[in-house]
C-alpha cells in the first residue's frame, strides 16, 4: 500500500518496498488465532509498463523484471537466477552463513528456502498449480480468466480450512495510457462467491 501511495512506477514501488524493509524489517503473525505462524513476503508489482517479482527473506531481497509470459508467486521463493535487482549484502550473507559457496552460479529461491528449484514447477502445490492453470491460458489471459484462475479449489490457489484464502484481487492495466485501469476485488473470503 505505501509503494502504492509513494511511488508512480512499478520499479519505484518496488523501491518503497525494499527501503522499508531495510529500515523496519518484516514481521507480525500471519494468523488470528494465539498460534505463533510467520513467513517472509513475495510481491507481485505492476503498472501499465512494466512488472516485477520481489522475494524477501528477512531483510534480504531479490527482483525480477518480468520480461514475458506468465509469472506468479505463492508461499514459496521462485526466484532463482535471472536477478534483476537485489540487496546489496545478498550474497555475501549467503557465503557467510555456507548456503553459497561463491562460485557456482547464485540461484535465490535454492540458497534462502528449503524448496528443491528443479522440482518446484513439477510437484503438487500452489505455485505449481497457479503456474500451470497461467500456461494453459498463456496469450488469452483475460480478466474472466483470471477469476476462474482465483476461484480454483482443486489446485489450492482458493485455499478452504484453516488457512483460507482471504482475498483476490484482478487488475486490467492497459499499456495506452487513455484507457482506464480496472480493478476487480472480491467481497467476500471466498473468491467462488
């Protein structure tokens, strides 16, 4: 929301973000319930130009440009080795707590998670489920698309039980800078309602 308010571009949002969390950190309890259950953040960042993914873990973080086709995040890191932007000790870090070992080449989601790279599109979850339903509609994306996307329960991208799926969220951001952008938020916390 502050990169929202402070920030005119996609990448300059992408700047709040960083910059705050560089300064504050990140933190709170995901739940309502007493249960103590925390997890760093990802970030899909748009505007009507340009897009980015931001990871973060803990105070470090990496971007990437979004150069083409379909991207999404959830629950997991995915960046690995296409960085665009990064915390400036990223790396460093990594070597001194021996997850890098400097010299083959630095895969993010590999080095700051417990998630197998070669296996996260592959296996069941989430973000493999979100990335596949994308593909099969890569190059006719639409807004109705989109929503069928949010309200699938069997992939899990609309989670029921305990952990539910509190919101969605579409937008339609048209490249010609006349047309309006259109926003789509659900009402409820069930996006099939």
């Amino acid at each position: 929301r502050l990169g929202l308010e402070r920030a005119d571009t996609a990448e300059k949002a992408l700047t709040v973000i960083v910059d705050l969390l560089e300064k504050y950190g990140q933190g709170g309890n995901c739940m309502e319930s007493h249960m103590a259950f925390t997890y760093h953040n990802s970030f899909l960042i748009a505007d009507r130009k340009e897009a980015w993914v931001l990871e973060t873990s803990g105070k470090y973080w990496a971007a990437e440009k979004v150069e083409g086709g379909v991207r999404n995040i959830s629950n997991q890191l995915s960046i690995t080795t296409k960085i665009d932007r990064e915390h400036p000790e990223l790396k460093e870090y990594a070597k001194s707590k021996g997850w890098w070992d400097g010299k083959k080449e630095f895969d993010f989601a590999a080095t700051y998670s417990y998630v197998n790279t070669a296996r996260m599109t592959t296996t069941r979850g989430r973000y493999c489920e979100g990335y596949k339903l994308l593909n099969k509609h890569k190059g006719s994306i639409t807004s109705e698309v989109m929503m069928e996307i949010l309200r699938d329960k069997e992939s899990g991208i609309n989670m029921e039980g305990g952990f539910m799926t509190t919101g969605s969220m579409v937008s339609v951001l048209p490249q010609q800078p006349h047309l309006p952008c259109i926003h789509f938020f659900t009402g409820t916390p069930d996006p099939a309602r």
